[in-house]
C-alpha cells in the first residue's frame, strides 16, 4: 500500500502522513493501523477487499472548500486587525482648530 492509498484510506492528504518521516515518530493510531495492514498483507489478504467489506473505502480530500474557509478566516483577521489599529489611533488635531479650541476628528 502506497502513501497516498493510506492517505485515503485515512481520509488526509498524503503530505499529512509524509510529513511524519522527518521527525521519525507517528501517530500511534497510525502506527497501529499501519501494522495491521502489513500484518493482512504478509498473509496474503487483500486489504482493500478485507475493509472493503466493512464498509471503509478510499475517500478523496475535498480542497476548494478548506481554501474558501481559509480565504474567509484571512478576510475576517484582517478586518478586525485594521479595525483595532483604528481603535487605537489617537484623535488628530489640524494646527488652526488648537487655537480656536476645537479638534478634528
């Protein structure tokens, strides 16, 4: 079973499992799955038939709508970040309106 079948079959991206042979470590639940499907394969058993049976197919990662959410929780950040600058600029006050009392806001 290649990386990218695991990653299906996990429902990631295969970059999420990849990622995990530069430290050396991995997820435990990986690592007992992992064993397991080399365990059926050593015997011979098809592993895609074996959880085919119980209903565990490969899935595809849906992408366009985990971009749109980031898009939106960058629009929005943005916004309440300028919206706090704004909070935080003082009032400014034009040189002619300090001798008449007066401030511009």
């Amino acid at each position: 079973m290649t990386i990218n079948d695991f990653a299906a079959y996990l429902g990631v991206r295969p970059a999420s499992v990849s990622n995990y042979s530069k430290s050396g470590l991995v997820p435990r639940t990986y690592a007992i799955i992992a064993i397991f499907l080399g365990e059926a394969a050593d015997r011979g058993i098809n592993s895609a038939q074996l959880l085919g049976h119980f209903g565990v197919t490969p899935s595809s990662v849906p992408t366009g709508s985990n971009v749109k959410q980031l898009d939106m929780f960058r629009s929005s950040r943005a916004r309440l970040t300028q919206n706090a600058k704004k909070a935080q600029a003082p009032a400014t006050t034009s040189l002619g309106a300090i001798g008449q009392g007066r401030s511009r806001e």
